[in-house]
C-alpha cells in the first residue's frame, strides 16, 4: 500500500505540473492571491511579446522579469517604454505601495501597481503562471484571470547565517531571489558569531584579519571530541556589501545586517582582547552552542569599539533597522567582573539582567542618533527595553508578553520558522543529509504559522509580520541551503502575504506548480514532499 501510495502522490503531482488548466489558472500562485476569478478569453505570450512600461522606474523590474523568462520559459523579451499589445505595465497611485492588479484578456496582459513595488509582486505571479501554464506552438498560453492582491504584512523575511559557514556573493544573491520569488521584502543577514566575523570594518582591521577565520571545526555536536583540522573562514568587502546591498534593492528587499551583541562576540573578542571581562587570549570559536565569554559592559572603550563599528554599518547599509541580537548572553563573567558589578551599582541596576537592559539602551542611543531603529532577540525584554525596540520573537511563549508591552514584533518561532531542523518525521528513511539540530518542522508546520494565534484584536496591531531563519551549524554547502529552505520557504511566504482562513490541501496542491518554478530557475529543494505526502504529518 504505501509504494502504491507514493506512485498514486508522484503520478498526481506530474499531471498537475504538466498544464494550467481553464479553472485552475487563477490558483497555481504561491502565495496566495487576496482575490482572483476566471476571465473571458485567452493570450499567448511568443517571443514576439513586447513588455512595456508606462514609466521610468518600471523599465528595471521589466528587465529583471525578462531574464526569469529567459531562463525558465525560454523566451526572449523586449522591453519598450511604449503602449504597444503584449504585457503593459503601470503604476496605478489608488493601489497601496505593495499592491497590484493582474489581468489577463485576449488581447494581453495587464499588471498595475501602487509602486514599482508592486507591479514586481505582480510580475513574480506572471512568472509562476508562464512556466507553468500551457505550452502551445506558438508560446504559452494564459487563460482570462483578473487578480487583485497585496500582502497581509508589512514585513516578510528570511534570514541567512554566514557565520557557521561563509558563503559566497553570488550564493548570498541567489538566496536574495529567492526571497524575491516569494514576494518576501526583507534580507536578515547574519553577519557576526562566536565562529567568524564577516563584515569588514576598516576602523578595525583585526576583525578580519583574525575574526573571520577559525582554524579548525567540530565535526558533529558539540559532545563530540573530533574536529576537521582545517581552517575555516572568509568575509565580506565594504565594496562586496554595497554590491549586494544594490541587488537587493533592485528587487524591493530591504537588507538588515545583525551584528550580535553583547553575546555571540568571541570572533571580535579574539580580534581585540580588551573587549572582554577576562584579561586572556581568546580564539574565534571552533565549536557551537553558547560561550560564556561576552562584551565587557563596564568598560567604556566597549562602547567606543560598538560605535565604531556601527558607523561603517550605517554606511554600508540604508536599512531603517539594525538587528543588535541580544540573544544568549550568559551572566556569568559579569557576576564576577569587578568593573561590571561597579557599573551596576554606579547605574543603580538591580542585577545582571538590568545590565543588559542598560547595554542595549546605551546601543540604542547611538542608533537613534543615526535614525536607525532596534530590531533584537525576544531575549531583549528581560531586564526591561522601551516601547521603540522591535522584538523578533523566537520563543513563541513570549508572544503574549512582547505584544501586552506594546513592542512591534517579528515572528519567527523556531517551531514553524527554523529551517536548520528536520523536514520530516523520518529523516534517516528519506536520507535527508548530514546532522541537523535534532527538531523537526515539515512544510505543514512551518504553514501552521498563524501570525494572530492567541492574541486579541487590539494586539493584532503589534504583529509587524514573520521571517524564516537557517542556522548554519551544520550546512555547509549552498546546495544544502536551498535544501533545507524549499519548499518550506513557501509555506511562510504565505502566512506573512495570503488573507482568509488557511487550507493546507490548497497550499500542497499549488505548490505542485511551484515545484516547476524551482525547477525550471535551477534551486535545488527537499522534493520527498512532492512524492509522499505523509513526510508532511
């Protein structure tokens, strides 16, 4: 029964990628569009189509939509500032900034936007209805739909760590399209840990010259006693920054660096001993998990060394906010730090967690002194943090608490959103991979996400929107990157975007279409689901 099973769920997901059918063409987009209804008519997008663009500022989204159709339908088309047939782009100012209006007629295809913004989120389901739509002689053809949508939230995001494992720009921009894909707006870029430092700050040559390289890595956990013997490391240019920074805005994402602090610092602790409670010597760290060793918070040359860094930050990156971690700081050397506890009686703190409250509001003033904003761990509000700090919550216990305090919050509970654990509840039978943080989140329960679960209306207001994180402990390889975050990326996607009641049957029979798009741009994904669906239980 279960090979008949498996053949039955393979058969069924191949007749439905092999066309878009009359009914079904308004419901193959992930995520899922707030209206859509069958049109009259049909159009058939040839190589002879011409885009065209009604304003300046689309012709750049036209160019980036060419290339996907180039890639994945293998059509070639011109873009033209004119009104001619084909696929007419516009901005329409009676959209909001992230809304857009898709129609397809027999005589072509229409996408108006609020913003440029917009009119991108409409070519992105364009693009899932061309390569999976119906291939004729002539091209593809579409059949009559009238599309209106825009997103549930305002922030929609997905977060890479290149600490554990550096990873290379152009394999940080193909991460970046695929939260374009998804119509997500928000790069969280994880770029300081205990084992490396990946930003270059030039105030602070040392930061890459020794916090970028660790010398050797545990193999396995961190019971283990075994390590590879070799070095591992790598970092980013200012120049490379600014790279990546541009190609993101491109595509309407906004890139939000996090250098993690107090804890998480021993990469900058070994750069500069000084930083630390202990006058000793420290190495980047070569092993996972939390280190007791963290910032000194009762030297003031701590400070000055954060607010040298954070004005090259600022520099580098236009982003309103900056995450500051905050998260995993361990009490310990400040209990027993001389000029610690001197701080706390000087400031008249309670205890320890107060310290850390005092550290991020001093943290917090110099952001506020450039205009920028506080995004933290859910960590952040022991101790006390003012209203102004976003809370980007992992603990989902701490949902109620953050939203009663009246902080805006980012979910990202690690029992829907932490793409480093387990797809399915038998990972060893389907050969998952190599070791991975021993949890597990299938695609039915990173799609289980409710945004509002548990909270009252007046605290709806408070949810700012959801973000999916890939910790890197044990990811090595960007093949495995694109492994571990598809299909399941989808599955947020649409809890951040999609209105109205969930449907996981709809969701997994879309994402049979989606499957084509990944497919077709060249992504690796976790393809068991497609075939077996009770890896989905």
């Amino acid at each position: 029964m279960l090979y008949m099973k498996r053949f039955l769920l393979t058969f069924a997901a191949v007749v439905a990628a092999l066309t878009v059918s009359a009914q079904s063409v308004a419901t193959v987009i992930v995520p899922r569009p707030m209206e859509a209804s069958e049109a009259k008519g049909a159009f058939v997008v040839t190589s002879k189509c011409v885009i065209s663009v009604s304003d300046d500022a689309l012709v750049r989204p036209a160019e980036i939509f060419a290339g996907y159709v180039a890639t994945e339908v293998g059509m070639t088309l011109a873009v033209e500032k004119s009104a001619k047939k084909g696929i007419l782009l516009a901005l329409d100012s009676s959209l909001a900034k992230e809304e857009y209006t898709l129609d397809v007629t027999s005589k072509g295809v229409s996408i108006k936007g609020g913003t440029p913004q917009g009119v991108f989120y409409g070519l992105q389901s364009l693009r899932q209805m061309l390569v999976s739509g119906e291939r004729t002689k002539k091209g593809v053809e579409l059949q009559g739909v009238a599309i209106k949508d825009k997103p549930l939230l305002g922030y929609r995001g997905a977060m890479l760590d290149v600490c554990r494992h550096f990873f290379t720009v152009k394999e940080v921009k193909q991460f970046i399209d695929l939260i374009a894909m998804h119509k997500m707006n928000t790069f969280h870029w994880h770029l300081t840990e205990d084992q490396g430092w990946r930003i270059e700050i030039k105030k602070y040559p040392n930061l890459i010259k020794k916090g970028s390289v660790r010398k050797e890595t545990i193999i396995g956990r961190n019971s283990s006693t075994s390590y590879d013997g070799m070095p591992h490391g790598g970092y980013y240019t200012q120049e490379e920054i600014r790279d990546v920074v541009k190609y993101a805005a491109e595509r309407y994402i906004e890139i939000i660096p996090e250098i993690d602090m107090p804890g998480h610092m021993v990469a900058a602790l070994a750069s500069y001993n000084y930083l630390g409670c202990r006058n000793e010597k420290f190495e980047v760290r070569t092993k996972w998990g939390i280190s007791k060793d963290v910032l000194c918070v009762g030297k003031e040359s701590t400070f000055e060394f954060i607010e040298g860094v954070l004005e090259e930050v600022f520099e580098l990156f236009p982003s309103k906010y900056i995450h500051l971690g905050g998260d995993e700081a361990p009490r310990d050397r400040w209990k027993v730090c001389p000029l610690c506890q001197k701080r706390i009686k000087d400031e008249g703190l309670k205890d320890e967690n107060e310290l850390q409250s005092y550290f991020t509001h001093r943290v917090e003033a110099i952001l506020a002194k450039h205009g920028r904003k506080i995004i933290g761990w859910d960590e952040v509000i022991k101790g006390g943090v003012n209203k102004s700090v976003t809370v980007m919550l992992w603990q989902d216990k701490r949902r109620l608490q953050a939203t009663t305090l009246g902080n805006e919050v980012i979910l990202t509970p690690k029992a829907h959103c932490y793409f480093d654990y387990y797809q399915t509840r038998r990972p060893y039978s389907y050969k998952e991979g190599p070791m991975f943080a021993m949890r597990i989140v299938t695609l039915r329960d990173a799609y289980n996400l409710n945004p509002y679960e548990n909270l009252t209306p007046e605290q709806y207001k408070n949810i700012k929107g959801v973000q999916c994180n890939l910790w890197t402990e044990f990811i090595s390889t960007f093949e495995r990157v694109q492994h571990k975050v598809l299909p399941r990326m989808s599955a947020i996607a649409e809890a951040g975007w999609s209105h109205g009641e969930k449907n996981f049957d709809d969701f997994a029979r879309r994402m049979q279409y989606m499957r084509n798009l990944y497919d077709k741009a060249g992504f690796h994904h976790y393809a068991t689901f497609f075939y077996n669906g009770e890896d989905v239980e």
